[in-house]
C-alpha cells in the first residue's frame, strides 16, 4: 500500500507550531510552579509567604513590541528617578528599555506571543501595567497572583475601538482626556461587569514624541512634502484605494512618504509587497518603517489618513493640516459597534470634521490643485488647539502621574 505524503498548509502549521510552543512553555512555568509547593510542603512555610519571597515583584510593565517603548519611557524614568524597583518585561529582543542602563528598572526579554503569554499567566505581581488589550480574552489571562491589572491607552482617541472585550477584565485604565469616560462607563453598564478605575494621566508616548521631535533640525532644503499614513485592515486607506491615491500623488512631484501601520507588515504584506513592487523606480515615493513616526511629522507639510490615531499625533505636535478619506470603517468587530448608534457618533469620527479636511475619492485625480487650495486658517488652527487641549490633558506629566497611581495602588 502506498502512503500518500501528509500535507499541511502553512496557516495550519503556523497554528500547530504555537500550540506546541505554548504547551511547552506552559509545562516549563508549571514545573516551576510545582517546585514552589513542594517547596512549601518540606520547609512548612506558608505558600502565600513563599510565593511571595520567591516570585512577587511589586511593579511590572509588559511591553508587547517596541512601538510602545515610547509609551513606558516617561515612566520608567519616573521609577528609575525615585529609586523604586520597576520590572519591565517584553517581547521586543531589542527593546530600547535594554540600552538605557537603568538601576532600578530590570528590562527582560520573556519572548513573543504564547511563550509571553505563558510567563504572564503565571506571574505573582502586585500592579501590571500593559498596552496589551483583551486581558482574559485570549490567550493573554488574569493571574490570581496579581492584584491589580492596568491598561495605558496608547492614543488620544477614543478607548472604544479595540476589539470586542478589550478593556473590560482590566482594574483600571489610564486616560488621556476626559473624552475617554463616558463610551467605557457605557459598556460596562451595559454589559453588567464591574466599574474600573478610570484615571486620566495624560498621554506618556505624546510627552516623550514631543521631546524628540523639537531636537529634530528642519530640513535645509526643503520640497513640499505629503506623508500618506493610514491604518490597516478592510477598510484603510491604502487597502481600499492603493494605487487609486498614490497614482495622482506621485504625479504631483511632490515628496510622497508612505508610512503603513506596523501591523500592516504582519497582516497585509501581499498588498504592501505589490505596492513597493510598482514604485520602486519613482524617486519621489519613499517608504517609512521606522519605530518612530516623528522624522516623516516634521517633514511633511499635510498628510493623509484615514481614521489612524497617528491623525492627532501629527494634528497635536506638528499643528499642520490634515486629510481624511472616510473609509466608513465597519465596527462590527469593535467595542464601538456596542455604544448607542452602532458607534457612528464616536468621539474621533466627530473630530475629524473639526481639526481635518475630508478628501473624497472623486477627488484624487486632481488632488494636487486641492491641496494647493487647502487653506490653514485661523478657525481650523483654533479648533485644533482646543481639541489637543480636550484630548491630550497633563502634558508633560503623564510619567509621573502613572507612577504615583502604581504606587498608591499597591500602597493602599
């Protein structure tokens, strides 16, 4: 009898492999566990005591992937300036955390995905701080060991559009404005769970771009410039219209820079790919993938986006204008889809009307003489300033203030 080879598809594989990884990195941290109470029983100590010698740390972030360095620094700097203990674990090996040489804040490399996870599930910790939604969602669960689970929004916008669940089995989470309360209040109420500490502390990653980009020197000789910088999935920018919108663009002659999501490199590669492929001999379409969005701010004279939360970074720190193509972007799978009209009326859907000016696809094929058109006026500067001021609150404070809310939540 002849035995046909067994084929598996690569998605399959993929999935077999994590499960495999994760099964052995559980088994690993339960071994660990296991010693634990064995020790227990033979020393005849209590195993809350011994839990606590040996595993609690009393101040842990988890950083997911060094996009969100920015985020944790200021408050990194924070515990390192007090001379409190702070453990940082992540999943990037080469987290910028490493090459600060810090005294009290301990980086460690805990590796990706479902290895990460598996450490997580099981960590002894007083307060966890994290930009990870979804927390006992997915794979990522709530330890009974930790005491207090927090998650630090990464945007200004609004705290709704994360996937289903992704912030309810948290205990707290930081906000920058008070634009943020009243969709999470609604949710919860809405789905019976428990009402979480909701703190606005203002918006760390904003407080450290802020920083860097004012020692950036402007370029001497400078050409106008656009910086196309969407979103990703269905119904971003450059999923739906690619070619449609970067055509006229690089026919301008204008410096296009091209800046997709990060997740975009995971997620649609095949259109990115395809996209590269075609413009790679204009010289005038650069592509940007570096960690930090602020080099192509600064040069960049406008920019175009969909519904990205990079809109109010470039909005808050550069104050130039701003284009929007609406995607009517489906909520479905979000936490916005549960507030009261489907989430149409969000707060960052309302916004955008106020501080950017909507471009419609009937209007790429002469989007050079509309953007020459586009006046920055006094009004649309005013409305910028206001929403930066309603969205982006304790500038320059938000590292100490998460400081001082971890430590007097574990000191209460």
């Amino acid at each position: 009898m002849t035995l046909l080879p067994l084929y598996i598809d690569p998605g399959t594989g993929s999935m077999l492999f994590s499960i495999l990884i994760a099964a052995v990195a559980t088994i690993s941290f339960g071994a660990r566990a296991l010693w634990i109470k064995l020790r227990v029983v033979f020393s005849g100590k209590k195993a809350g005591n011994l839990s606590k010698d040996l595993d609690s740390k009393p101040y842990v972030i988890y950083n997911e992937g060094n996009q969100y360095w920015n985020n944790f620094k200021p408050v990194c700097d924070e515990f390192e300036k007090r001379k409190i203990e702070l453990t940082y674990y992540t999943s990037a090996k080469n987290d910028p955390c490493f090459e600060m040489n810090y005294e009290f804040v301990k980086p460690e490399f805990i590796g990706e995905g479902n290895i990460a996870f598996a450490k997580l599930n099981m960590l002894s910790a007083g307060f966890v701080l994290m930009t990870t939604p979804g927390l006992h969602v997915y794979q990522l669960k709530r330890s009974k060991k930790v005491k207090h689970y927090s998650h630090i929004l990464h945007a200004p916008s609004d705290a709704t559009l994360y996937r289903l669940f992704g912030l309810d089995f948290f205990d707290s989470v930081l906000l920058s404005g008070n634009h943020q309360i009243e969709d999470i209040r609604y949710l919860e109420k809405q789905r019976g769970i428990k009402e979480k500490d909701l703190v606005i502390v203002g918006c760390p990653y904003l407080d450290t771009l802020k920083e860097k980009i004012n020692k950036i020197e402007p370029e001497i000789n400078h050409t106008f410039t656009v910086l196309v910088s969407p979103s990703w999935g269905a119904s971003a920018l450059l999923t739906k219209y690619g070619e449609k919108l970067l055509d006229p663009l690089v026919s301008t002659g204008w410096n296009i820079i091209v800046r997709p999501h990060p997740q975009s490199k995971k997620s649609e590669s095949e259109m990115l790919n395809r996209l590269t492929e075609k413009y790679k001999d204009y010289k005038n379409l650069v592509w940007d993938y570096e960690r930090d969005n602020i080099y192509s701010m600064k040069k960049a004279d406008i920019m175009i986006s969909d519904f990205s939360g990079i809109i109010f970074d470039y909005t808050f720190l550069c104050e130039k204008p701003v284009m929007y193509v609406s995607a009517n972007m489906d909520l479905k799978p979000y936490d916005a889809y549960d507030l009261p009209d489907e989430g149409k009326n969000i707060w960052s859907f309302r916004i955008l009307s106020e501080i950017g000016i909507e471009l419609q696809e009937k209007q790429f094929g002469n989007i050079k003489e509309i953007i020459q058109n586009i006046s920055d006026n006094k009004e649309l500067s005013e409305k910028r300033r206001k929403i930066k001021q309603e969205a982006w609150m304790n500038e320059g404070l938000a590292g100490k203030l998460v400081a001082d809310y971890m430590i007097s939540t574990i000191n209460c």
